[in-house]
C-alpha cells in the first residue's frame, strides 16, 4: 500500500497552464497588429525652378524634335504630342492619346520607341540600357563599401542621364570615364561639348486642371524609369487648350479667349 | 498548446519589431503609387496634406476641391510657431491665446495635443475649446486657407515659414553645446532643416497641387518629396 502511495506521488502532473500567457500574446498581438502600419511610404523628390529664374532660355535651347509634350487630362487620359518641326506647333494631327502601363501603345513604348534620327538604338532605349549595365554593376560590388558605391552610382546615373553614355561599358563600370567626368564636374571653367553626347529627350508634363495627383506621380515615376534626364512640370496654355479642343475625344472646350495673346 | 504559443511568440516579436506605428490623423489620404525606393526621412518632416473634397455634390456647381492640412514630427516645432505668428503676423488673435501675456494653458496644451493643423487662424482659438467630436468635424470640413492676405502671403505660407523657423529655434537650442539633454551623436544624427513632403491624395485635382507648389516656391521652398506607396515593376514584355 505505501509502495503504491509513493509511486502515486511521482507520478503527479506537472503541466504548467499556458492559457494565460497565450490570452495575454493574443492580446498584444491585436493590438500592434491594429496599431502599426507594415508598408513604408516611399518619397519622390521632386525639384521645381526657384521662381525667380524662370528657365526662358532654355527653353529655346531644346530642339523641336527632342522635345516630347505630355498632356494629362480628365478620366485618368495621357495624350503625347511630338512634332518634327517648329512651324507644325498647333497642328493637332500630332496628337495621339496612348495608355498607361507597358504595353503597346503605352506611354512607356511611345518613349522609348522614339527616334527622331533613326538612330540605330532609340535614345531613350540607349540610355536604359546604359542604366542596365550600371545596375548590374553595382550588384555586381561587395556589399561592405555600399556607400561609396551608392555614391558612385548616383554621380554615373544623374550622367547616363545627360547622354554620357560611355561611363558604363562591358556590364561595369568604365573607371577611366568615370573619374575624368568626375574632374570635369568639379572643375567651375570646364565647358561641355554637347556634339559629343548622346541624344537626351525632354518632356514636357502639362496636366490639365482637372486631372488627378495620382495621374501626375504616375508620368513623374515614368520619367525615372525611362531615366529621362530633363523634365519639367509646365502649366497648360491657351495654345495647349485650343490644340486639344481641335482633336476629337479628348473632350476639352475651346478657351474663351482669344488665343492671340500669349499667356505664361 | 505550446506550438501555437511558439507561433504566438513569434508573431508577436515580428510585429514588435516592425512596428511603425500609426501616426493618429484626422484626416487621411490614400497616396498614390510609384516604383521610387527612397524611404522617407524618420524624423524633422513637414507633411502637407492634401485631401479632395467635393462641393455642392449632385448639384451643377459641384465641385473638387483640395483642403490643405500640416503636421509635423516636433510639437515643439508646432508651437513656436504658433508662437512666432502670434506675436508678428497675425496680433490680432494674440489676445485669444494669452492673457496678460501669460499662455492661456488649457489653448495650448490642446494645440500641442492635435497632430495637424487644419483651420484658418481666426478660428483656431474658438476651434480648440471644442470637444474632439467637433474638432474631427470641423478638421474635415476645414484646411489652411491657400488664398492670399490683402494681396500678401496666404496663411498657408506664414505657416510653413513659421514651421520653418520654429524647427530651426529648436534645433539652435537643443544643439547648443550648453543643452545636454542629448548625446553628442544623437546632436549630430538631427537634420538640420525640416523636409516638406507632400503627401497628397490620389484624387487630388491638380489645380490645388499646382496651387501649393506655387505658393511653396513664392516663399523659396523648391524641393520636396512626394509620398508614395511602393509598387512592384512589371516585367517588360520580351526580355
């Protein structure tokens, strides 16, 4: 019998009850689960011309044929308008509306398909394809020096960008190209010889009043991912409206106003 | 049970560690997308909301329109700011938020409380007396008026200037070699300036974005960052 008590004893359960404890976890789980936000916004930097130098200039600068108009309408509508010579301004026969996305008959194949000289690469194509190889590169680094690295590959994109193209060769980066255009951009005398770049585009974003915010980050997210390398936010003229209220579908009045007087 | 605790442990050390809590805003807005991968700057950031609101809805006057809303990371900021217009540019509310030229405690504690500023001066001091169920509505059906002063600066642009200066006061003391209520790295990791972002809504009309940035570069301000929501690339066709 004492023998039996005894083994009795050793046998007695010793289970801790984790109910509490996991009632407490559910709890607190809830709550950072309702409390906290998982998706980081993202910042696009965006820089507007101080409004004092307003770059009237170079404006005129650009060519006709590099130049690649934007329109941003209403009902989420993007129109692109490119014309080959000046004297064809305000013909709206240029006028095409496209799509947002990749795919055909997109914003993003009208611009990189776009090739004023016939250029064996289109400009744009070139330029990414130029970004591509730095991309790979910079993959392609150690991790341990990431901030030099980054610090390279910004100074070599914001350059890819501006046509200097040879920066990159071969999948990597052409060190000889790189540390000369680093001389040139910190030395104030040294004056750039456009002959010797490659074709940039600009782009013109002219978004009508009624069109949305979102329509406006999208073509400004466009623009870094064709890396076009000067772009500009311009407000829509009596031209612009009178240009659209010619083509069919886009649905914009004709301006009041006479469109004689130049408005800026 | 214990495998649905360890998962339980797990679940919880992940959200804990990840935590990025929700800032308490009245008004909230949708952000568009990009494919952008800078992240925003932890600290010193000036937001701008902006969030569209539809006028005289169902009617042949309707019409979107964009309320402006500010906030920032620093209450101190907030509140010499308020401070700062107060006593410069807008005295003739002074009264309302000091007595004797003593800070009427119960308007500013309340001040420093609220996270966005979003109602025209003159009816801040009456604004702040309400109870918070009033405040959410009138925060709604408010913003900071965009449109100029007798042909001056707009209240929208007193403010993000006062903002402005009011970091840079705070960040002048709390730097002073004198102040050890911060570390010496912990001085040097402050920014300097506060970052503009604008975080706008998707259906923002752009008439009012164009509005704020005008008004932003007629005080000198000509870069910000636009707040986004990442989005994967689509893989282009044929590669």
């Amino acid at each position: 019998m004492a023998k039996k008590k005894e083994s009795k004893q050793k046998k007695m359960n010793v289970r801790v009850d984790f109910t509490p404890m996991v009632d407490m976890m559910m709890l607190l789980i809830t709550f950072f689960m309702l409390c906290t936000s998982l998706a980081k916004p993202q910042a696009m930097q965006l820089t507007m011309p101080a409004k004092q130098d307003a770059p009237k200039d170079q404006k005129e600068k650009s060519k006709t044929e590099l130049t690649v108009d934007v329109y941003l309408l209403p009902d989420n509508k993007i129109y692109t308008y490119i014309v080959s010579k000046a004297e064809q301004y305000g013909d709206p026969e240029f006028l095409e509306e496209v799509t947002w996305g990749t795919g055909k008959g997109s914003i993003r194949e009208k611009l990189v398909t776009y090739n004023p000289y016939k250029d064996a690469v289109a400009p744009i194509q070139a330029i990414m394809n130029a970004k591509k190889q730095l991309d790979a590169w910079v993959v392609a680094q150690p991790k341990a020096n990431k901030d030099v690295n980054d610090s390279i590959y910004e100074h070599a994109l914001s350059w890819i960008r501006k046509g200097k193209l040879d920066v990159v060769s071969n999948n990597s980066l052409n060190k000889a190209k790189y540390d000369e255009y680093d001389r040139q951009s910190k030395d104030p005398n040294f004056v750039e010889d456009t002959e010797k770049l490659a074709t940039t585009i600009n782009v013109n974003i002219k978004p009508l009043d009624d069109s949305t915010y979102d329509n406006l980050v999208t073509i400004l997210d466009e623009m870094a991912i064709c890396c076009i390398g000067t772009y500009r936010i311009s407000n829509v003229n009596v031209d612009d409206l009178t240009l659209l209220s010619k083509k069919e579908g886009t649905g914009v009045q004709a301006p009041a106003a006479a469109p004689a007087a130049p408005t800026e | 049970m214990t495998p649905m605790s360890d998962v339980m442990v797990l679940l919880l050390t992940f959200f804990m560690l990840s935590a990025n809590f929700v800032k308490n805003e009245v008004v909230k807005v949708v952000t568009p997308s990009s494919q952008t991968e800078s992240k925003v700057p932890k600290s010193a950031t000036l937001d701008i909301m902006i969030k569209p609101d539809t006028l005289n809805k169902g009617t042949a006057q309707e019409k979107i329109i964009g309320r402006v809303f500010l906030a920032t990371d620093k209450v101190v900021t907030m509140e010499n700011a308020l401070d700062t217009l107060l006593t410069k540019d807008f005295t003739k509310y002074k009264k309302d938020f000091y007595n004797n030229n003593v800070k009427v405690e119960k308007l500013w504690t309340t001040f420093k409380a609220e996270t966005q500023i979003g109602v025209p001066m003159k009816d801040l001091a009456a604004f702040l007396g309400k109870t918070h169920e009033e405040m959410v509505k009138d925060l709604k059906a408010g913003g900071v008026p965009l449109d100029s002063i007798d042909g001056g600066m707009s209240e929208f642009q007193f403010w993000v200037k006062a903002l402005k200066a009011g970091y840079k006061k705070w960040y002048k003391d709390v730097t002073d070699e004198k102040n050890e209520t911060l570390s010496a790295s912990e001085k040097a990791e402050l920014p300097t300036k506060l970052d503009i972002c604008i975080k706008a809504d998707k259906e923002t009309p752009y008439s009012t974005f164009k509005l704020v940035i005008n008004e932003l570069q007629d005080i000198m301000e000509s870069r910000y960052k636009l707040l986004t929501q990442y989005k994967k690339p689509v893989e282009e066709k044929g590669e």
